[in-house]
C-alpha cells in the first residue's frame, strides 16, 4: 500500500481524505457520547465491523475508501467512549492500571496486523484475505459489548456530583479554557505523527536499506521484524509509563507531564540514529528503532489518564473525542502524506532503489523535529497540570484540596482560580 500510495502520484490523495470523511462521521457522535454512551458504544462497534470492503473489485477504489473511511470511524469512536467508561468504574492507581491495560490494544494491535497481514499474504497469495479474517474479531467484541458492558453514572467512581446537561459549544469552550488539555493534545498529536510515519514507511526503508546493501529485501521479512518490534514496544512502554507514572506522582503532582516531555526527548536521537544508521548495520537500525518505540509508547496511557482527572465526567467523553481527531488529523492521518510528497519531491528525476532510500531517509528525518516540538508542549502541560487538576475536583465534589492530587503535599492555588471553574459548567 506505501508504495502505491505514496511513492506513485495516482492515489495519495485518497487517504488522506479518507480520514476526513471518517472524521466528519465521528462528529456526528459527538453530541450521543456523554448523553447516550452505550447507544453510540453499540453503533459504533458495528461500523467496525465489515467484510464487504475486501470483495470490491480494483476499478471501484473509491467506494472501497468508503468503506474504509466507516471502519475508522467505527475504531476512533469506540476508542473515545472506552476510556471515559473505565474512568467512571474505577479511580486514582487502580484507573490508571485498568487504562494500561486498555491501552496495550493500540501497540500490540498494530503489530498483530503487520505480523497477521503478512502471514496471511503469505498462505494465500491475496492481501484481501487479512480483512476477511480481522473482522471476525470486530464481531465477537459487539456481541461482548452488547451483553456486558455497563453505563456507570458519570463520576460514579469519584463519589462526584451529578451535572446538568450542557451545550457542544460550552463543552467546547470549557475545553479550550483547560490549557493541561490543550498542551497534551498537541504533544500527543507529535508523537502520533512520528508513530504514523514509522508506521506506513517503517517497514518500506527497511527493505530500501536492505536492497542498498545488495541483500534480498523479501527474504528478510521487514513487515513481520516491524510488526514484532512494534507490539513488544508498545506493552514494554505501556508497562514502564505505567509503574513509572503510579510511582512517582505520589513524590511529585507534574510527575505524568514529564515523563511524557522526558519520553518524547528520549525518543528523538534513538529514532533518528536508526534511520542513519541503516545504510550500515540493519539489526543496529532495528534496535535503536525499538527502544525509541518503547520511549513513545510510555505516554499512551499517561496522557488517557491526565485527561482524565482534568476534565469534569460528563465532558470526558467530547475531551477523548476531540483529542482523538486532533492527534489523528494532524497526526498519523497526514505524516504519511507529507513523508510521502518530501521523499517523492527530493529525487522527481531518478527512481533508482538508492535515490528512493536517500529521499526516504532525509523525509523521516522530519518526525524528529515534529517530536521536539511535541516534548515543549508536555512541559508546557506541567506547568498547568496541578491547577487544572484542582479545579475540575472543586467542580466534581465541591472539595478543597483536591482528591485528584497526588503529591504528598497539597498545592496552593488562589480561591478566585478555582472558583473560576464553576461557572464553566
């Protein structure tokens, strides 16, 4: 698909509009999430289940991307309820263990699908069989869904008040006015553009680098190293932002924003010495690539957990939404587009294997510049984390200081900021 897609002209841009019509679907969501969540929990599974698109004949691309475009729809927006559900049935340490263990869904589940993809490539000659076969999954979850799955109250965990019923436009605006919020979103947006450009060219410069060192790229199974690097670092760097984040909030309140600012950091020369160093020594390249997977992933569940205990519960769910169309929009929806249009812009005249490594290579260079910016804005969320915090327990119980703070100490925070708050419900 990269190489149709990306290094050819004819059909880049359908991918990317393909995420704009699942996102334009998703908003219709918006407005069922914190009122109706189990109804849009149920509607949106079934979107995600769909056998149709893997019988559409070639010379029908288009209604294929459809079909494509209502299965992402259905993924992002069950992604968006789950977490606000497990928030309102569990708090503190135990919601942040019961989210890592949600959250290993998005590393080990993108590494499955390279892993299975391409075993099932390889048996049946047809890539069409891998979604003949993944949505069988799709369809046990509905009905697990539909049979178990509770709609606790909103903060029922917390102990919290009940909310009135409030409009989009001042969720939105309670939103904007949380700058914790603001600044995690952004952050996380950095990192999902550098896992999205890893992600769809991961496995294509590695065999780029395999060819410019004259071994056979086939034989040495890139999508399936990737994919096997790909879920081993993610439950690795879930585990680790985890225990990491449970451990030390406890010592200091800004502990979850700054492991998130310091993985990020860490991530950037690990990343960007795998991709030189590829051209050398392919299993160097494989394992600097892996510990800077493991240093993205340890924010995944940190950042759910942050948004979490900044947001009041009825508005949660509209938060995870919005977080989710703006870290994918800007993200990983669009990183494979600009990869693709710089590499392809960089050698326009030459299609020799070597130019398309060397143009690949200076493009995925551009992640890591994407992830220093992403590293300032979760230092910028530091320095907002512990207000917001104190305000959305003031509005969620009426109670000062707030239960959400888990440093030893209690922070100090003028009574007119907290106060402020009210009036944004």
């Amino acid at each position: 698909m990269p190489k149709i897609l990306f290094f050819g002209k004819t059909r880049r841009g359908p991918y990317f509009q393909t995420y704009l019509l699942s996102a334009t679907i998703m908003a219709l969501f918006l407005v069922l999430r914190d009122r109706y969540r189990k109804l849009s929990l149920h509607l949106e599974s079934f979107l995600e289940f769909d056998y149709s698109r893997s019988f559409i004949p070639s010379h029908l691309f288009g209604v294929f991307i459809f079909l494509r475009a209502l299965v992402g729809t259905g993924e992002a927006s069950y992604s968006t309820i789950a977490p606000t559900i497990i928030a309102d049935l569990f708090s503190k340490d135990k919601r942040s263990k019961m989210l890592a263990i949600f959250y290993f869904a998005i590393p080990v589940g993108s590494g499955l699908g390279y892993i299975i993809g391409a075993q099932i490539l390889q048996a049946t000659g047809e890539w069409q069989w891998a979604l003949r076969i993944t949505p069988i999954f799709g369809f046990i979850s509905v009905v697990l869904t539909f049979l178990y799955v509770k709609d606790p109250p909103r903060g029922e965990a917390e102990g919290g008040t009940v909310f009135e019923k409030s409009t989009l436009s001042a969720d939105l605006l309670y939103l904007c006015k949380t700058k914790s919020f603001v600044y995690s979103t952004l952050g996380f947006t950095s990192v999902t553009f550098a896992t999205g450009a890893l992600g769809w060219f991961g496995p294509v410069y590695m065999e780029l680098a395999l060819a410019k060192q004259s071994l056979d790229p086939v034989s040495s199974n890139a999508p399936l190293i990737f994919g096997i690097i790909t879920c081993i670092a993610g439950i690795v760097g879930v585990l680790i932002g985890s225990f990491a984040s449970t451990y030390l909030r406890r010592f200091h309140a800004k502990a979850d924003p700054l492991i998130c600012a310091y993985g990020v950091l860490a991530s950037v020369p690990l990343i960007f010495a795998g991709v030189v160093v590829s051209e050398y020594s392919i299993i160097t390249s494989w394992v600097l690539i892996f510990i800077g997977e493991v240093c993205l992933c340890v924010n995944w569940t940190i950042v759910a957990d942050m948004l979490l205990y900044v947001i009041i519960p009825t508005r949660r769910s509209i938060a995870e939404a919005v977080q989710i169309l703006v870290s994918h929009a800007f993200g990983d929806a669009c990183s494979p587009y600009i990869i693709g249009q710089v590499s392809d812009s960089i050698f326009m005249s030459s299609d020799t294997s070597i130019h398309k490594y060397l143009s690949l290579q200076y493009a995925l260079y551009i992640p890591t510049g994407v992830l220093v910016i992403g590293a300032f804005f979760f230092f910028l969320t530091a320095l907002h984390i512990e207000k917001d915090k104190a305000k959305c327990s003031f509005a969620t119980h009426g109670l000062y200081p707030p239960l959400h703070i888990f440093a030893e100490d209690p922070i100090q925070i003028p009574a007119d900021e907290i106060s402020d708050s009210r009036h944004l419900l």
